[in-house]
C-alpha cells in the first residue's frame, strides 16, 4: 500500500507577519462599499471616511514591519475616489433641495395671493 504524497513542509519561519493586514482589508472593503453605496450618500461618506483612516494607519502598519502595502495603497484610492464622488453628490443633492424648495415656496405665494392666473403662467414658463 502507498501512502498519498504528503505537501512540502512549510520554510523555517514562514512569512513575516503583516500587522497591517487587517486593518487594511478593512479600509478597502469599506473603500469599495462607499463607492456602491454612491445613491445613498449619507452612509457611503462615513464609509469612505473610515476606510481611509483604516487603510493609512494599515498602510504604516505594514510599512513599518516591511511588508507589502499594495491591499493599503488599494483602500486609499477607492476611499479617495469614493469620497470625492459622494461629496459630488451631497452637493448635487444639497442644489437641486434648494431649487425644488424656492420653486413650491414661490408656487405657495401665488396660491396664497389668488393670483392663480400668475401661477399657471408661471408654471407654464419654468
């Protein structure tokens, strides 16, 4: 009977442990659910923000036991890319709140004054 060949023993010492590793997959699922959750905003900012801080301080981390960056580096730019896009659509959203709300407000004057000829014609025009 012959026994099945067994996998290669692993290296003396094995890998260097990463102490950034965590912390720095953190940062970059945190990086990539902020740039999903674009339509929802206001959770996809808190999102961005954090994977950002996790993937810097990760990023350190890692640096400083000399072990490879690339999953820190990758957090970094997909929170930065994130945030910079949620910020753009916070500030969208903040324009057309703001114009949506001058437009009812005005339409509310008209109808309070009886001028609902006014408010057709003006309805009519925007």
């Amino acid at each position: 009977m012959t026994e099945a060949p067994q996998a290669p023993a692993p290296a003396p010492g094995g890998a260097a442990p990463n102490p950034g590793k965590g912390l720095s997959i953190a940062g970059m699922v945190l990086g990539i659910v902020g740039l999903a959750l674009i339509c929802v905003w206001y959770i996809g900012i808190p999102c961005a923000i954090v994977g950002l801080i996790l993937s810097i301080m990760g990023k350190k981390k890692s640096k400083a036991a000399g072990a490879p960056t690339g999953m820190a580096t990758a957090g970094i730019v997909l929170s930065i890319i994130a945030l910079a896009i949620l910020i753009l659509v916070a500030i969208l959203v903040a324009v057309v709140g703001v114009a949506l709300f001058g437009a009812a407000n005005e339409m509310q004057q008209q109808m309070q004054n009886g001028n609902m000829q006014n408010l057709l014609e003006w309805i009519s025009i925007h």
